[in-house]
C-alpha cells in the first residue's frame, strides 16, 4: 500500500488501465474456454444419447437371445426324453434278437432233425403205421416198419417243436417289428427336433453376434464420452487459474481504485474550497450571487438566512 500512496495519479490511472485490460483480456479467455467446454459437452451428450441407446438394443437384443435359448432348451430337453425312449427301446429290441437267435438255432437244429414238413412227415408216419398194423408182413419187414415208424415219430415231433418255435419267433418278430417302427417314429421325431433345435442355435448365434457388434459400438461411443471428459479437466483447470487470477488483480486493482478515490477526493475538497472562495469573495464584492454559488455556499453553510 506503501507503493502505491507514493504513485502519481498518472501512474494510478495508468495501473488502473493496465489492471483493467488484464481483467478483460483474461475474461475474454474464460469466455472462450467455457466456449470450448460447451462445445465438448454437447458433444459428450450426444456421445451418451448414442452410447445409451445402443445398450438399450443390447439390453432388447439379449431378451430376444433369452428367448432362443429357451427354446433351444425345450426342444433339447424333449430330445433327451426321446432318447432315453429310444434307448429303452433299443434294449428290449437287442434282447428280443439275442432271443430270436437262440431260437433260431433250436429251430434249425429240430429242422435238420425233422428233414422234412409236417404235412409230409405225418402222412409218411400214418401210412408206415397202417403196414405195420397189418398182420400178414414177415417180421423182418415188421422190424425195419418199428423202427422207420420210430424214426418218423421222433422227425415228426421234431418239425412240430420247430414249428412251434417258430411260431414264437414270429410273435417276436412282430413286436420286434413295432418296437422298429417306433424307433422309426422317434428317429424321425429326434431329426425334426435336432433341425428346430440348431435352428434356434443358429438364430441365438446370430443374436449374440449382433448384440456383441453393437456393444462394442456403443463401448466405443463410451470410450470416446471418456476420452471427449478427459479433455474437458485441463479445460476446468485453465479457467479456475483464470478466475482466482481475475479475483487476484480485481483485489488490487481495488486498492489502486480506493488510492484513486482518495486522490479524487482531495482533489474535489480543493475545489469546492475554491468555489466557495470565490462565492464568497463575489458575493462581498458584488453584493449579489448566482444559483449555483448560492448552492455552494449553502451546502458548506457559508450563508444563513434569518
């Protein structure tokens, strides 16, 4: 304060002056920084309008997924069903062609037995017995007649226990045929369920393919929101040094300004001082004063009026 009492009102004006342009100058810069800001914000808010957008079709993109993915599951879970069918069925089928087989076999063993059909075996067997019930035969023949009867007997119960077998192998064949045409039908319902099942496969790829495309959309738009934020801190830095300069050269350009009142001050009291000498000495030498030298008179009640 010392140093400034001892400027001349020259040099206080010219501070002043030189404070002022400084204040200005420095303003202008804020302004034009805040312009700047405002330009970077509107970018970042459209920035986060696109960037929200997007995770809001990712959000609507992931539901549809959801979707898919359930059904994929349904029909997966009814494919399973069909398997564990398939497969029980599949188990009765094999032990019915383990059965079959060993039937088959004792079949083809009494056959080779039999050597011959039931029709021809029996009417073999009733007319080998009418000989041998016949008296007058020599008893040789007799012998060989015993034992090709014999013979016959043991042929024509081994075709009967064949065919009764396979007649057995037939009722099995016949299951073993329903069991095959319901494997068919779960087959063909397996292969319609797979197609619907990768169907619905592909369609949920295909969404989290286009959920992942947008996201990584909207992660950009969000990196540049970052990156456009970032930009705005050294922005904010520049004017809060501005401002606490301003507010600096405004606290002393206020000393300067208060020097400045001081000065305006005396400078006033010395010419209201000349002003009333001078109404004083007009109005002792003329007798007489104008307006505005009766005004300063009065205010500095240099005149009464009784």
């Amino acid at each position: 304060m010392n140093e400034i009492s001892g400027l001349s009102e020259s040099e206080l004006k010219n501070k002043i002056n030189i404070f002022r342009q400084q204040i200005d100058h420095k303003e202008r810069d804020i302004k034009a920084l805040y312009q700047e800001m405002n330009h970077l914000n509107r970018g970042g808010q459209e920035l986060r309008a696109k960037r929200d957008e997007l995770n809001s079709q990712v959000k609507d993109v992931k539901e549809k997924a959801d979707e898919y993915r359930n059904k994929r599951d349904e029909v997966n879970n009814k494919i399973a069903e069909l398997k564990k069918q398939k497969d029980e069925l599949k188990g009765r089928t094999d032990g019915y062609t383990g059965k079959m087989g060993e039937l088959k076999k004792t079949r083809d063993d009494l056959n080779y037995l039999a050597k011959g059909r039931l029709e021809s075996l029996n009417n073999a067997y009733i007319d080998e017995l009418a000989k041998f019930s016949t008296a007058d035969i020599p008893l040789e023949h007799e012998q060989f007649l015993f034992k090709r009867i014999k013979e016959l007997g043991e042929r024509l119960t081994a075709t009967r226990e064949a065919n009764t077998i396979h007649g057995e192998m037939s009722n099995i064949y016949n299951k073993m045929s329903e069991f095959h045409q319901e494997l068919d039908t779960i087959y063909a319902l397996i292969r319609d369920m797979a197609l619907e099942s990768q169907e619905y496969h592909e369609a949920l790829l295909e969404v989290y393919a286009r959920a992942d495309a947008t996201r990584r959309q909207a992660n950009e738009y969000h990196q540049r929101l970052m990156e456009m934020r970032e930009l705005t801190h050294p922005i904010k830095e520049k004017i809060d040094i501005l401002k606490i300069s301003v507010s600096d050269i405004r606290k002393e350009l206020d000393d300067y300004l208060d020097r400045m009142n001081e000065i305006q001050l005396v400078k006033d009291e010395k010419q209201m001082q000349e002003k009333r000498t001078t109404a004083k000495e007009k109005f002792k030498k003329q007798g007489r004063l104008s307006l505005e030298d009766l005004k300063v008179l009065m205010e500095n009640d240099e005149i009464e009026f009784s």
